[in-house]
C-alpha cells in the first residue's frame, strides 16, 4: 500500500495539473474561445493558478522519485493561492469586477492543493 500512494497521488495531482494548465492557459492566450466564455476573470488568479499548474507538474515528478522537497513545493503551491484569493477579496473589496465562480474556484484550489500536500508527506517506514 505504501508502494501505490504515491503513485495514485502523482497520477492525480498529474492530471489536476493538466486540466489547470490547460484552463488557464486557454485565458492567458485566448486559445479556444474560453476567454470570451469566463466572463469577468481576474488575470492575477489567472497567473497564479497557471504558476500552479507548472509547480504541480515538478510535484508529480516529486512524488515519483521520493523527492523529500515534493512537500514543501506544494506548500509553497497553498501559501501563493491563499495569497491570491487574499488578493481576490480585496479586488472584490475594492469593487472590482469578477466571476462568483471564480471565489468557489479558488476556495477549491486551495483544498485540493492541501490535500495533496498532506498526501505527498513522506510515509514512515513500519517496524
């Protein structure tokens, strides 16, 4: 079991990467009409989440190898997005224009992004 944790994560964490690079990626440059379909999107929580999506990926490669510095780099991962959705509230705040499913986006980035960094945490060998 301990064998296949990792594993599992990584694929997961893979594939959330992905789809993160791809979303954010699509608004940055305008790729497949999405940028259109989101509506008022705040470019700074764009360009952390597509910062994330690469940090991701150097995570999965963490996780495959047994790198001890996998966790810290997904924490690192968590302090910028609860970072960008502090920013997030005070544009809100300040009456900028955004999306409520941006807010909800974020709030589940942030979990996500926990999650896996409390499942990257190095397993401790039984005796």
């Amino acid at each position: 079991m301990r064998t296949i944790l990792p594993k599992i994560t990584a694929l997961l964490l893979a594939l959330f990467a992905l789809v993160t690079l791809f979303m954010s990626g699509s608004v940055l440059f305008d790729l497949f009409g999405i940028r259109e379909k989101e509506g008022n999107y705040v470019l700074f929580v764009v360009i952390a989440n597509f910062g994330c999506g690469w940090l991701y990926l150097a995570a999965v490669y963490g996780l495959l190898t047994q790198q001890p510095w996998t966790t810290r780099l997904l924490l690192v991962c968590v302090i910028l997005l609860i970072l960008t959705f502090s920013g997030l509230l005070w544009h809100i705040q300040s009456g900028g224009v955004y999306e409520e499913k941006t807010v909800k986006a974020m709030l589940f980035r942030i979990a996500v992004t926990l999650i896996f960094t409390l499942l990257s945490r190095p397993q401790k060998a039984s005796t």
